[in-house]
C-alpha cells in the first residue's frame, strides 16, 4: 500500500517525509518505554535508588523533548500535507490526461474523470495523511516495543510476537470478509435503489390501482434487500469482534506470563510491572487497526480508480514529430476504423480529398460516418488502416499541440463558459485586437447578435452558454474559429430546427469560413442551403462513399445525394408550412 501511494505521488517527497517523521515518533515513543525499566527498577524496591533512576530520567526527558520537537515539526507537515498532496495529484491527473486521445472521452470517461479529480484525488490525498499516518504508527510502535521487551524478558517478547502473528491473520480475515460483505452491501444498495426509482416510476399504475405505497411484492423485495444489508452487516461485524478478542486474549496471557514470572521469582516486581506497562503499549496500537482497516481500503478503493485514470494510453507521438504543415489539406488515403470495443467498422477502405479554399460537405443517414471522418481529422482515435494525412504528412507523424492549433471544430452542441461573449471569444487567441474580434464576429454574423444583448461584448452568456439560443452559440464557435485562424474548420451543423435567421446565418457564416482560400473546410451538412453552397460533397453509407462530386454533379447523376437532397427539402418545407 504504502509503495503503491509512493508510486502514485508524482513529488513523493512530502509524503516521506510525513511518513519518516511519523515513523521516528512511534520508534521513539516505543524507545522511551525502554526508559521506564531501570527507572521502575530504581524506584520500586523497599530502598527506592534515586541516584540510579536520574541517569535514565535525564535520558527520558531528552527523549521526551525529541519527540515534542517531532510533534512540532509534524503538526505542519500534516495540515499542509493533504491539500498539497491533493494539488499534485490533481495537476499529474490533468498532465495525463492532456495527452490522451479525444476519443477517450466519452461521456462514461468524463464522469470518472470528474469524479476522479474532485472526490478520489482529495480522499485518497486526505487518507494517505489521516491513515497511513497512524496506520505507520500502529505498525512501528508495537514493532518496537517488541525490540525493547526482548530486552526485559525474551519470554514476555515471544507472547508479544505470537500476538502479533494472530493478530496478523485476524486482520486479514477481517479485511477479506468485509471487502465481501462491503460488495455484498453496494449490490443491495444498488438494488434497493433500482426498486425506489421503480416505485417513482410506477406511481401513476401504483395510484391508479390503489398501492401508492407499492405493491405486496415490491414490499417483498425490499425486505429481502434488507436481510441482506442485515446480514451483510453482521458478517462484517463478525471478524471484528474476533479481532478484539484477539487483542483482549492476549493482554490476558501477558498479564498470566507476567503474573507467573513473578510469582516464581523469575523477575522483580519493577519488573513485572515494566513487561505489564509494555504489553499495553503493544496492544494498544496494535488494536488500533482493526479501526484503521475500512479507511485503508477505501483508499485502496480510490487510489485504483486514480491509477485506472492514469493506466488509459497517451496517444503515441512519434520521435520527431513535424511541428507545422505548408498548406491544410485533409486526405483519407484507404482508411479503415472500427471504434474500441466496436463489433464493426465505422469506416472502411475511406479515401477523399479535402482542399484549401474549399468546403466540403459530409452526407449521408444517421450513422454513416460522418463524425468518424471528422474525429479522425482531429486525431480523436487512430485510424486502423490507411492513412489520414494534413498538409501531405501523416496525422500521427505531426506534433499533437501543432495539430490542434491547425484545427477549429464546432460542434452542434457548443459549449460555453460561464463568462462574457468578448471572453468566450478570446478563449480562441487571448492577445487578439478589437479590430480582430470585430472581424470574427462579423464573419461568423454574431454582430447582430452582440448589437441585440444588454451589456453588448460584456454580456455574460450563462452556465454553458444557456443565455443564448443553439444558433446563437454556433455563431460564437465559429467566431472562435476565425479568430483562431485555424486552417482546418470542422463543422457539425446544427441538424435540430433553427429559425429562420440563424439558419440564414449560419449557412452564411459557414460559407464566409470557406471563404479563406488557406482554410479547409469539412462540414457535416444537415441543410439544403450549406450542400448547395459547398464545394464538393462525399456522400458515405454504412461507412464507405458511395459517390462524390460538386453538389451539381451529384444532384444531375441522381443518386443518394440527389435522394437526401431531397429528403432534406422536403423535410425544410414541411417545417416551413407548420411554423407559418
Ligand atoms: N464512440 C463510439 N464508440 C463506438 N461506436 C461508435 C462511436 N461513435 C460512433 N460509433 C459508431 O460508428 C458508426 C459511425 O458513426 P458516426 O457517428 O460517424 O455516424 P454519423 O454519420 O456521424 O451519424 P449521425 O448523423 O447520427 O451523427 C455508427 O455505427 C456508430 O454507431
């Protein structure tokens, strides 16, 4: 345990030095136990000897000043451990995961990923202070009142190390029965949980029949869920009591032992009382654990869950990556990608061309591939076969960082922060002029946006962005993306309903981007205006093209793009008709 937290800590340093300092305390306090034997031994026999105990009372208050001198220093070191612990963990999670493929995060990675840097980087970080901590002490103390007894009387040592070793065992039983009843537990609770969302759902039913509060067997199954939260709880009690009375049966052979020596006249009375005095020293740590055991594996728990985030594979990076591309052509030279933990391939044997100056649209139903094409410009996942070259140099030869600032994507549900329209802006290039954003925004038409809200530039756009309309929004990811100068602009056109003036204002602003003729181009077109105005389209199905050309070409040659085409006119009018 205490390796693996060394090996999680990117600075380990503090956490050893918290460590050693506990460490020296619980030897030294098992040290000055060693002080109490010739000072018992001194004192109590009928002609007390002062003169011998002060040598070893002298030596025991220089121990006790060191261990005050320790406490000091530690006192610190553990208030301020955890939250810089925490910090370091925390910034080696987000290096790591500022290298991993976007693919990776899927909205199930995004949760763990959260939960990950708040609650079990600060837990572990708090657990590897609060509990390794004592954990340490209840070990090392006992350890060395062990070393100290062997030299009083070995037989008191060997009860102690006999003690030790069945308490050893006991707190192993106890660590594996509770990980057994602690799952045990977590699948009643899961269960118990699934029959109170059942009971919420089937309120309308349970009402309508007379068994608001649920039906006999819905009952049923929360008693049996019950019993074994029950039960769970008693198996979990069950080693823990055995623990104790592992610790209580061997204070009581410590106390017979002592008893015995003495009264065979094998030790003093100083003596017997020294070895009674040890044996509390030794038990009372060492019980202490049984209490430590649940934390541990919580942090066990965690310290998994923020080594599975740091497992998940950086994206590879070639050894001398090209760190900039002459123009921005995007090129699919027989690609073939199925997605991790797909049973088929998104897309197979993909070739296409995409120029600078031009636009090219991606169409096809739902599922064809069209966000895969666009992932795979982006180097969210490696292609499995083939290659996806920019700028003639294949994507996995170029420098990450060099990659992304080639690229701009504005998704269809664009995200915003909770700040101003000129800071959501300059988040595209914070040293932008006013004159570059005023071009931006006119570009992308957010000046008539920015014209109709309160506060203008300054206004602020809410959480995500909830003050302004999905239309609203992808004008700002296109302003961005000017503002950015990126090269390569990936688009996912809003396929949801848009009124009419966005709608204008997007395809408007789609086509302005094209209008830069170093830029690239791709958008996943949803509309009849932005496929009209595009340069070339590649149609795909099933993850294959199945024909490209102008949007002319296509349209006279009659085929699935001519078909969509359609689909999406008549889908328009339809609209249109219902609205006016
Ligand atoms: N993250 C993923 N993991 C596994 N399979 C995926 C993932 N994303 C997409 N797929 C699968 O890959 C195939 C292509 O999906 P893609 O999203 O590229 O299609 P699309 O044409 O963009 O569809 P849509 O218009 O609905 O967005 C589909 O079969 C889809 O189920």
């Amino acid at each position: 345990m205490i390796r693996r937290l060394y090996r999680l800590w990117p600075e380990p340093k503090l956490l050893a030095r918290l460590w050693l300092l506990t460490g020296a305390q619980a030897v030294l306090q098992g040290l000055l136990l060693a002080v109490l034997v010739p000072v018992l031994a001194a004192v109590i026999r009928p002609e007390p000897d002062l003169a011998a105990a002060t040598p070893w009372l002298v030596l025991g208050g220089i121990g006790a000043v060191a261990y005050a001198v320790l406490s000091i220093i530690a006192t610190p070191v553990g208030f301020k451990a955890a939250g810089t612990l925490a910090a370091q963990l925390r910034r080696r999670l987000m290096r790591h995961v500022s290298t991993l493929p976007l693919g990776w995060f899927t909205a199930e990675n995004k949760a763990r990923l959260a939960r990950g840097v708040t609650a079990d980087v600060g837990d572990a970080a708090h657990l590897a202070v609060t509990v390794a901590g004592p954990a340490i002490t209840s070990t090392l103390l006992p350890a060395t009142v062990v070393v100290v007894t062997f030299t009083v009387d070995w037989r008191m040592a060997l009860l102690f190390c006999v003690t030790a070793l069945v308490a050893y065992w006991a707190l192993q039983r106890a660590a594996r029965i509770s990980e057994i009843a602690e799952i045990e537990l977590e699948r009643a609770a899961v269960g118990v949980a699934g029959r109170a969302i059942e009971l919420g759902q089937a309120q309308p039913v349970l009402r309508a029949a007379g068994h608001a509060e649920g039906t006999p067997r819905m009952h049923a199954a929360l008693e049996e869920h019950r019993e074994v939260y029950r039960e769970g709880m008693r198996r979990a009690r069950r080693p823990f009591f055995v623990y104790t009375a592992v610790i209580a049966g061997g204070f009581v052979a410590a106390l017979a032992l002592a008893g015995e020596l003495l009264l065979s006249g094998r030790i003093e009375l100083a003596g017997a009382i020294a070895l009674l005095v040890l044996a509390a020293r030794f038990l009372e740590p060492l019980g202490n654990l049984i209490e430590l055991i649940g934390a541990l594996r919580a942090m066990t728990n965690k310290i998994g869950r923020v080594e599975e985030l740091l497992a998940a594979p950086a994206l590879p990076t070639a050894a001398d990556p090209v760190r900039g591309i002459d123009a921005a052509d995007v090129e699919f030279s027989h690609v073939s990608f199925t997605y991790p933990g797909g049973d088929s391939p998104a897309l197979r044997d993909v070739s296409l061309r995409c120029r600078p100056g031009t636009t090219t649209a991606l169409v096809g139903s739902s599922g064809s591939g069209k966000t895969t094409v666009t992932r795979l410009i982006a180097r969210f996942f490696d292609v499995d076969s083939g290659q996806v070259r920019i700028g003639g140099v294949d994507v996995r030869e170029l420098d990450p960082a060099a990659l992304l600032d080639e690229i701009a994507i504005v998704f269809q549900d664009v995200y915003l922060f909770d700040d101003t329209i000129e800071n959501n802006l300059r988040l595209a290039r914070p040293e932008a002029t006013w004159d570059e954003l005023e071009k931006a925004a006119g570009a992308a038409r957010l000046d008539e946006v920015i014209e109709r809200l309160p506060h203008g530039w300054q206004t602020r756009v809410g959480e995500a962005g909830a003050q302004l309309s999905g239309g609203e929004r992808q004008r700002v990811a296109i302003a961005r993306a000017i503002l950015k100068q990126a090269r390569i602009v990936l688009v996912d056109e809003a396929s949801s309903a848009l009124d009419p003036e966005n709608e204008a204002a997007i395809t408007q602003a789609i086509a302005n981007l094209g209008d830069d003729p170093d830029r690239t181009v791709v958008v996943i077109a949803h509309r009849p205006a932005t496929l009209a105005a595009a340069d070339h389209v590649v149609s795909l199905d099933g993850g294959v093209v199945i024909e490209s050309g102008t949007p002319d070409e296509l349209l006279r040659t009659g085929g699935a793009f001519a078909r969509l085409n359609r689909q999406y006119e008549r889908a328009r009018h339809w609209r249109i008709a219902n609205h006016g």
